[in-house]
C-alpha cells in the first residue's frame, strides 16, 4: 500500500511539473497560476502546495527537472565511452536541449533576478555546462596560448545558449540544427586536431 501511495505521489508530482513548464513557456512564470496548473494537470490545487510548498517551490522543480533532463550524461566523469571530438556539436543538438529551450528562455528573465530562488540554480547550471565543455576542450582543442580551456567553456557555452535562444524566439529565421552545425566546423576548422 505504502508503495502504490509513493507512486501516485511521484506520478502527481510529475503531472503538475509537466503543466507548468508547459504553462511558463505559454503564458510566463508572473502569469501562471496555481488555478492554471490544476486545470492543464487534472491534480486538485491543493496539492500544488502540498508538492511543492509554494509557487517558487513549484519554479524551483520546473527547472530542476529540465536542469537534470539537460545535462544527462554530461558531466558522467567516469563514463564508459570515451569522448569524441564531435560530442559538443552532438550535445548541443540533444533533443532534450531543443526541448527545453523554450522554458530556459521563458524563465531567463526570471533567473536574471539574484532574488530570484531559480537564480542560483542557473548559476549552477551554467557552471556544469562549462565544466562539461572544459571536459571536452581539453581532451580535442588546441589552444592558442593567450585563450585558456576556461574562456572558450565561456564562448562555447555561450554560444549554444544563443543559437538556442535565437532558434526559440525566431525560429522561422534561425535554423538551429544548421547554426550548431556551422558552430562545429568553425570548431573543426581552427581548433580541433
């Protein structure tokens, strides 16, 4: 009995987490309600505070879940496969990159706030991306001597970021598949090898 109630918690909570990453993207993090996530979620309202505590609990989990569905596997230091020099251009292109990148540019300006309690959580998240970018740079790239692994962590990291957020916000204008792509032979072209 305790198992199956352990389940429906788990299952309720991802049901209320999957509304309302669909509703910041939709409607913004200021705009949704408690009411709205209910509604999308078919969970009572009630138990959005019982989840999650309040709104910000409910902002802290959204992006926690697309943090974690993100950086899967990226920053495996004991992974079983050895890194090639095409997985930045891979990792980039994740599907759950494209699928999130949507929400990471609705909450943007949320996380821009140090009050914010998701600011802290993209510090972080910028951090691995970098560390696992690092990772990369320093078993493939070359540097010249005045660049280290840490400031093309900054650019590359960077520049994913804005492709996917140009690609979210334009996307009859920016093709990311290709922008990425033309990324990694930039990459391929001056720094591999």
């Amino acid at each position: 009995m305790a198992d199956r109630r352990a389940e429906t918690t788990r299952e309720s909570r991802n049901m209320l987490i999957v509304a309302a990453t669909a509703l910041f993207v939709e409607k913004g993090y200021q705009q949704t309600t408690f009411a709205d996530v209910a509604e999308r979620s078919g969970i009572s309202r009630g138990s959005i505070p019982w989840h999650f505590g309040n709104k910000d609990g409910l902002l802290v989990a959204v992006l926690d879940h697309a943090s974690e569905a993100l950086l899967e596997g990226s920053d495996d230091a004991d992974s079983t496969r050895a890194p090639r020099p095409d997985d930045f251009v891979v990792q980039t292109k994740r599907s759950s990159m494209v699928r999130t990148s949507l929400l990471f540019v609705a909450l943007y300006v949320e996380a821009v706030d140090p009050q914010s309690p998701i600011h802290d959580r993209y510090v972080a998240l910028h951090d691995r991306l970098r560390d696992a970018a690092k990772r990369w740079i320093n078993a493939f790239v070359r540097l010249p001597d005045a660049v280290t692994a840490d400031d093309l962590a900054v650019i590359l990291v960077g520049a994913a970021i804005g492709i996917h957020l140009q690609a979210a916000m334009a996307p009859e204008r920016i093709r990311m598949d290709h922008a990425v792509d033309k990324l990694g032979a930039l990459l391929d072209a001056t720094l591999l090898g």
